[in-house]
C-alpha cells in the first residue's frame, strides 16, 4: 500500500482539531468538531492544480483549471497525480478518519 500522504502539522482550538495532510500536491485537511469531521482538499499549485471536490462521498470530482494549450501537460500530471491521491486515500481512509479523532 502506498504511503505517500504525510502528516504535517495539527491545530488545536477550543471547538475544532484540524490535521493537515500532503501528497501528490495536494493539501488534504481534516477537521473534527466533536460531532462530525469535514475533508477539505486543495491543490498546492494554485495555477495548475487540480482542486478534488466531495472526496468525503466516495465520488470525488475534480476542479480543472483553464489553462492554455501549451500548459496541458502540467495539467494533465496534475490530474493523474490527484487521482492517484483519491486511490491512496481510500486505502488509507480509515487511518486518516480515526487520526483526526
């Protein structure tokens, strides 16, 4: 299994708990309220970076950035490397959930 999202950093405040993820340039938070978690996914690149939406449901969908015809390349790694983020998180899904406990 890989094991290319790494844990970086955790915020602590007096409702809410937030690790914070990298890989595949992509910075994956999650925070817990005590009640209920909530994912949030964006790209590290804020030009070529591939936002992946709705990564909670099972179905994410991926935000893709205009970019000109001589920058598809960029952006076509950037899509493949967000996908292989998704197949790595759902491998890993429950380390990361019961991490942000």
């Amino acid at each position: 299994m890989p094991n290319n999202i790494k844990f970086v950093k955790e915020s602590k405040s007096k409702f809410l708990t937030t690790k914070e993820y990298h890989g595949y340039g992509q910075i994956l938070k999650i925070s817990d309220d005590g009640i209920e978690k909530h994912i949030v996914v964006k790209p590290k690149d804020p030009v070529f970076g591939i936002t992946i939406k709705f990564l909670e449901t099972g179905h994410p969908q991926f935000s893709i950035p205009d970019v000109s015809i001589d920058e598809t390349a960029i952006m076509l790694k950037n899509l493949e490397e967000a996908k292989t983020f998704c197949r790595e998180f759902y491998e890993r899904r429950d380390e990361f959930v019961q991490d942000a406990i």
